[in-house]
C-alpha cells in the first residue's frame, strides 16, 4: 500500500546499494501514515537516517512500538533502562556504563541480538543525543548487496553451510576469553550462512562474532568468514553517518552489518537505542 506523503518529505540516497537521508520534520514522521511508507524506504535502502529529528524516548519508543513488538536483550548491562525503561543507553562515560565491553565490541562489524535466544531483532533505531566530539561515526553494511553481487559459483558453495556465532568472537580483540564473565562466556548461537528471507531476498549472516563453520577445518572457515566480511564491507555495499545532536537511525538488522568507528570513553557520544523483534525466525 503507498502511503500518502506530505510533501516535506525528501529522500536522498547514500549509496545506490545502501543508505537513505531521509529529511522529514517530526510530525510528520510521528504520523502513523509514514509508517508505510518507512518500511518501503527500509526495505529499499536497508539503513535510513533522519536528520536532527530531536526525538524523545517517549517518541522513540511510540515510533518502534508501531513497527512491531519491541524487544530488550540489554536490560540487564549497565546502561539498560538508564533514561526510560526498554531504551538502552549507549555510552562509554564510566558513570552510566561500568562495564563496556559490549560497547567496544560494537566497534567491530556486527549484527544485534545475534547470539540472545531470541529471533535476530528486525530493526534497531538509534537517537544522537549527544554526539562525540572525535570518531563514532556509525557504518553500516548492506549484506543482502553484499551476497547479491557474489558470482553464482560462490553462492552455490555458501548455501548450505553453518556458522557458530558466539561471545568470545564477539570480544575478540576486547577481552580475553578468561576475562569474560563466566556466565556469558559460553553464549553461542549456530545459524545459516545464507538468510533465505520470506520476502525471497537473502542476506549473509556474519559479523565479528561469527567465529567458525560447522564442518569445516577453522582456519579455512575462519578465512571465509573473514574474507566474506571484508566483502561485505567495502564501500559499494557500505556507508557512514557521522551524528549531530537529534539526528535519528534507523536499519535492517537482518540484512545489515553495522559498527562504531572508535571513540574514547571522554568523548561524550551518547546514544538511545530501541530494538524491535524480529519478524521471521531464520531459514
Ligand atoms: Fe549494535
């Protein structure tokens, strides 16, 4: 259905294969007839950013709950329900997040809620309330792009095969294995290489986290798995927001790798972040 458009609402791509501006003033992108309309630019763009939208947690969580079921896989971390209950604050000032691990892991190219017992979240939207003054640019990676453009030989041999997502991946160059908590460590989760959506699209399912495919010797699964990331992540499938205060993401996280470029824990940035469910289990 297409929804009726105010005529404010101007789209820009980022990249041909991912990434849209989206410039919409905040009642009109509040309005449940954008709603639509939003899942069609997503869905065309996999990654939409809105520009200095300024919304409230109030707003935020009003605008994921009209995209479906609104899930909490940080409730429990530091920075879970700091501000308002089911927004996860992202920040590495030491006084709201004792423990930021996930936070530098998110510096590493991943997917949300990967290995939580939960369906991978469908969407994850981010509110800038303050950006850093130096690095934390957000990327993000279109990895329905990335496996469209692999010859067909390539994707003949991915398909079928199994990949082992787990913490200690996921940390990798953040803790070592030991100094995880002991009952996170074992997280782990075993998915498809290939994503067979019910829309018919697929997508790859890597990330750092991503740590061996099943079956196959590890250095050679981790090679591929290595080699298919930086695939993904070259710029024709990629692209970059760098935040001002009030601008407002939101992307596909089942169809999308996305990572922080480095920031230290002085440099202010603070983000609110909403997950909504995920809409299909994985085949
Ligand atoms: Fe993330």
């Amino acid at each position: 259905m297409e929804a009726v458009l105010a005529p404010d609402v101007k789209v820009e791509p980022i990249k041909p294969k991912v990434g849209a501006v989206v410039q919409v003033d905040k009642a009109t992108f509040l309005d449940k007839a954008f709603i639509p309309r939003c899942l069609e630019l997503i869905e065309r763009h996999t990654a939409l950013v809105f520009p200095r939208l300024g919304l409230t947690d109030e707003e935020q969580l009003a605008f994921t709950d009209s995209l479906g079921e609104r899930v909490n896989f940080t409730d429990s971390v530091p920075g879970g329900d700091e501000s308002t209950k089911d927004v996860y604050t992202i920040t590495l000032d030491s006084v709201v997040n004792t423990d930021p691990e996930y936070v530098f892991g998110s510096m590493f190219w991943h997917m949300d809620g990967i290995i939580s017992d939960i369906p991978p979240p469908k969407f994850t939207l981010l509110s800038c309330h303050q950006p850093p003054d130096k690095g934390g640019q957000t990327e993000f990676a279109s990895t329905y792009a990335a496996w469209d453009a692999l010859p067909d030989e390539e994707k003949a041999e991915l398909e079928g095969l199994r990949v082992v997502h787990n913490l200690v991946a996921g940390l990798h160059g953040v803790l070592e294995p030991d100094e995880i908590n002991p009952a996170k460590r074992g997280m782990n989760h075993e998915h498809p290489l290939v994503w067979t959506h019910e829309s018919g699209r697929k997508s790859l399912l890597i990330g750092h986290h991503a740590d061996y495919i099943v079956g196959m010797p590890k250095p050679q699964g981790r090679a591929l798995l290595a080699r298919l990331l930086e695939w993904a992540g070259q710029p024709e499938f990629s692209c970059r927001h760098t935040w001002q205060t009030g601008d407002f993401a939101m992307w596909d996280n089942t169809g999308a790798l996305h990572r922080a470029l480095p920031y230290s824990e002085d440099s202010g940035r603070r983000m609110h972040r909403t997950t909504v469910a995920g809409y299909e289990a994985i085949a």
